[in-house]
C-alpha cells in the first residue's frame, strides 16, 4: 500500500513546522511518497528577485541561502549537517550559475526554471531532516522522478502518460529498500529536460500526478486548513468542516472559490479512483475532508456554498448574434486572449453574456474594440458580481432543487444576473450583486447545508 504525503508551504514553513510533518510521516503505516512545496514565502521571494534582475542577484542568493541553511541548522547535527551542506553547495551552485546565465535569461521559460528552486531546497531539507529522526529518505528532484510536463510558461500540464512510466522505474527502488522519496512539487520537465512549472499552487497537482503515476492508495494533501468547509467561515461563522464528498464536488468547489486545494488535483486522482484527504499538518489528530469516487451517504440537499466575489458581466448585444456562432467564436476568442477566464457565458437572441474577473474588464473592452464595430450594437458591464456556487451531491436530479434554491435567493432580496445550471450536475451556479451575495450565502447555508431542513 502506497500513501502519497503532501506537504505545502506552511507545513514546510519553519523548522517546527518541518518536525511536525517529519512526525506525520513517520505516523504512517503505509509505504510513503512525500511531494513538498517550497517553504512559504520562497516562491513569491524567487518571481520578485528574477523580476528585478540582474540589481536583485547578490541579495537574491543570499537570502535564499540564509532562509534554508538556518533552518536546516536548527534541524540537523554535526555529520549531517555537513551532508546536507555538501548538496546544499551543489544544488546552490547550479541556481546561481543560472542566475548568472545571460542566455538562459533570454528563455521563455528562464522563469520556471527559477522558480522550481524552492522546491529543490525545501525538499532537500526535509529529506534531510527525516534522515535526523531516523528514517532512511531520498530527495529527489522531478528530474530525477521522471515527472514530464508540457505546455506554456508557467502554465504547465503533466504528460500522465509518459511520467506513468517513468516515474515507478525511478521511485519504486526506494520504495522496496524501505527509503522515503522526498519529491519536489510545482513542477515537470520538459522534453528538453528544463523545468516547467504548474501554475500558483501546482504541488498540490504534481501531488496527485505522483499518486496517479505511481498507482497509490491514497493522496494525502497536508495543509493548514482543517478540510473543505460548508462555507467561508469568515461569513458564515457557523460553517462545519465537511467530512466527506465525491470527487465532482470537490473539483466544483475548487475551481469556484475554497481555496482549500488546487483545482487541477483532482483529475490526476478521480482517474484511478485514489481517494484523497486533505488534512491540517498543524492538528494531526483531526480526519480532515475525504474524498472519493463513491456517491456519499444521502445528506442535507447542499454541501457547501461557495462564493467568488469582484466579478463582472460583460454583454454584448447584435441583431440575432445566435444565428452567427463565427462572430460568437470571434469574440470569445478576443476576450480569452491573455489567459482570461471566462467564469460563465449564456446566450439569448442577440445577446451574449460572459462572466469573468473585474480586472479583466478594461484590457477585454480594448480587444472588443478591434472586432468589426458593425457586428456589435452595444456591450454593456455590470460591475461589483457574485458568482454563488452551490454544490451537492446529485443535485440537479433532485426535484425542485432550483425552485428552493432561489427562493432562498428571493428571501434575500437579491435579482439573479446570470445562472448557469447543468454544466455539472453536482452545482448551481448563479450570480447576484455583490452587496447581496453574502446575504444569500447566509440564508442558503442556513437553509440547505446546516439547518433541520434536509430539503430532499
Ligand atoms: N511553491 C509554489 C507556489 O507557491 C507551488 C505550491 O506552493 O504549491 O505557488
Ligand atoms: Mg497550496
């Protein structure tokens, strides 16, 4: 049995934080794989330094020198210590002559390869202090893992296939000698063999790229939060940790709003029916959010209410535009440009509607311009939108599930802007007005997640 461990930034962050997740480990029964993020903070310190090269370089290095090697004194004894400085030196030789490297600069993906530096340090310490308590542990970067990734900078996607069968060559030997990999997390490499990142957050993603290579047991995404939560307990003071949800639900309520995991983890996972926990390294004696494959056991009509706020509605209006999906393509394509999200789109007639970020709007209306000003008869935004997600387990095959779901939306006062419905039968999506999207939260997590009504 083969458990896949997790650890993000904060539970890198210190070395306290770092003996705790040594104690986690070694808690578990299972054969391990460890995946790290870099220790919070590094990543963000790593894009300012490579944003303000070269004037950044000499406080860049010795920062992030001074950041790892006091902690790892603090972790680890004489010999080891003078191990782990003998790596250290190598691994900082390499990140250094890249900082120095004026044609390596020029690379569109320089800042990827910067940027996976934290995690080769961060895993290094941890590998190392595992050996202090013990235990026999490799660090391993994604080089030496055989986890391949494809696709834009900083933006990267795992080729699942090719690191599935690379990675059990590379990892499984430790595995059978009883030695715990320590793999940095964030990012793959390219054919080429150069580093790509995931995008923000993207360990928890290789993490689950990991469990999916290595066909594990089980995905543990240790973090600082105790799960996925009914609500955003910052509105909803009596939200409740949710126990257990399927892998749709998760992956709704990731994309749309917690910020409890990374939404690309999921898929790597729901693939090989792996369940997943996500659990907080700060209180190891809590269970956490378990999610899996199965239906879960018939519950209260929502799991969660999730909020994405500072949303706007762009709509764009021309004679019968239903009747031409080209000039729909055309402006599709001009407002994803630059890596727009576009959060929801409905039709009508001669109007199309896209939902996306408020600070996308000025740069999208610029782009609008460029279309043909004979194609479109007017575009109008609406600023300061909530999109509310509400998630349940089958829940539009719930008869009546709409009906008391803008009811509760009614009660609050609140006009519906845009709905999306049917695009996962696990959500309802919709959008009010900021000012009365948290008075809607209120009242459908009152109503639905928490009260006595088990709305079935
Ligand atoms: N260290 C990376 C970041 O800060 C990846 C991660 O933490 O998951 O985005
Ligand atoms: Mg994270």
């Amino acid at each position: 049995m083969i458990t896949v461990m997790k650890f993000g930034g904060t539970s890198v962050g210190s070395p306290e934080a770092l003996q705790r997740a040594v104690g986690i480990i070694l808690n578990e029964k299972n054969d391990k794989i460890v995946v790290v993020s870099a220790m919070s903070g590094i990543t963000n310190f790593l894009i300012n330094g490579v944003e303000n090269l070269p004037e950044s370089r000499e406080t860049l290095i010795t920062e992030f020198e001074k950041k790892h090697v006091d902690a790892a004194h603090q972790l680890l004894k004489d010999e080891l210590m003078d191990d782990f400085m003998a790596e250290f030196d190598r691994r900082m030789g390499s990140f250094k002559a890249l900082l120095y490297d004026e044609a390596a600069s020029r690379d569109p993906y320089y800042i990827d390869n910067i940027t996976s530096q934290g995690e080769r340090f961060s895993s290094l310490i941890l590998s190392f202090a595992l050996k202090g308590s013990g235990a026999k542990s490799v660090a391993l970067t994604s080089e030496d893992s055989g986890i391949f990734a494809e696709g834009r900078p900083l933006m990267g996607s795992a080729n699942l296939q090719k690191t599935e069968s690379m990675a059990p060559l590379k990892i499984k030997p430790y595995i059978i000698d009883g030695v715990i990999p320590v793999i940095t997390g964030f990012y793959g490499i390219k054919n080429d063999g150069l580093p790509l990142t995931f995008g923000r957050g993207g360990s928890d993603y290789s993490a689950a790229v990991v469990a999916n290579a290595m066909n594990a047991d089980l995905l543990e995404i240790w973090t600082d939060v105790d799960g996925f939560m009914s609500a955003d307990p910052r509105i909803i003071p009596d939200a409740v940790k949710i126990d257990e949800m399927n892998f749709s639900e998760a992956a709704e309520l990731a994309y749309f709003g917690a910020k409890v995991l990374h939404p690309r983890t999921i898929e790597p996972v729901r693939m090989k029916h792996i369940p997943l926990k996500v659990r907080n390294a700060f209180k190891p004696e809590e269970p956490g959010t378990l999610i899996h494959h199965l239906q879960t056991p018939k519950s209260r009509m929502l799991k969660s209410v999730a909020l994405k706020t500072d949303l706007s509605i762009i709509a764009i209006s021309s004679a019968e535009i239903a009747f031409h999906p080209d000039m729909v393509a055309r402006i599709i394509e001009r407002i994803a440009e630059n890596e727009v999200v576009i959060y929801s789109i409905s039709t009508s007639l001669s109007t199309v509607a896209f939902l996306v970020h408020g600070n996308d709007v000025k740069s999208i209306l610029a782009r609008l311009n460029t279309l043909d000003p004979e194609d479109i008869e007017r575009i109008e935004v609406k600023n300061d939108m909530a999109l509310v997600c509400a998630v349940g387990d089958n829940l539009l095959s719930r008869c009546g599930v709409s009906a008391d779901i803008f009811s509760a939306v009614k009660e609050a006062r609140a006009n519906v802007e845009m709905i999306s419905e049917g695009a996962s039968d696990v959500s309802l999506n919709f959008v009010v007005p900021m000012s009365k999207a948290t008075d809607v939260v209120k009242i459908l997590h009152g109503k639905y997640a928490r009260g006595s009504d088990e709305g079935l």
